[in-house]
C-alpha cells in the first residue's frame, strides 16, 4: 500500500468512526494499521496554514479517535497481524490487537 492510499484509507476512518469496528471485526489489519500510524503522525501543521478548515476537522477526529479508545491500538501487533495475514491468505485472530 502506498502512503497515499494509507492516508486515504485513515482519513475516511476518522471520518466514519464506525469503520474501525467493521474494519477490526473482518480483521483488515493493514487499514487499521494505516490508521494508526496516520494518528501517530498527526495533521501536518503546514495544513493549519494551507487549509485551515480542513486541519480543524482532522484535529477534532483525531481527538475524537482518541476519546473513543484507539489510543489503546497497539501499532507493532497490527502490523503483526497484517503481515501474518498476508502469509497465511488472510485468516488471523484479534486477540492481541489491543495491548502494550
């Protein structure tokens, strides 16, 4: 996946919240994955100047992913996931998807 069709893909899940559920629950760990590691990296604060509307409206979804649990999404076990998912055809549990 590239890093512009990550950033697709976390933008329309902070803009839909209930996709990570769906997302978690059909075990796409890569889009969840992608999301989180967007998070991590914030809006980029050139885009306060840029676009000033556009910067707000991610920051309050970001803060709202946050309020809503996701900070608790650990980033390596994704990606864990993700990898081994892709190795054995896409069937992995979510056991460990939650944790430090």
């Amino acid at each position: 996946m590239t890093p512009r069709e990550e950033e697709l893909i976390a933008r329309e899940m902070l803009e839909r919240p209930e996709l990570l559920g769906i997302r978690l629950k059909e075990k796409r760990w890569a889009d969840v994955a992608a999301l989180v590691r967007y998070v991590r990296h914030d809006v980029p604060a050139d885009l306060a100047m840029t676009d000033p509307a556009l910067f707000k409206t991610l920051r309050d979804q970001i803060t709202l992913f946050h309020l809503r649990g996701g900070g608790a999404l650990n980033l390596a076990t994704l990606e864990r996931l993700a990898a081994d998912a892709n190795a054995l055809g896409g069937h992995e549990t979510a056991s460990a998807t939650y944790g430090g």
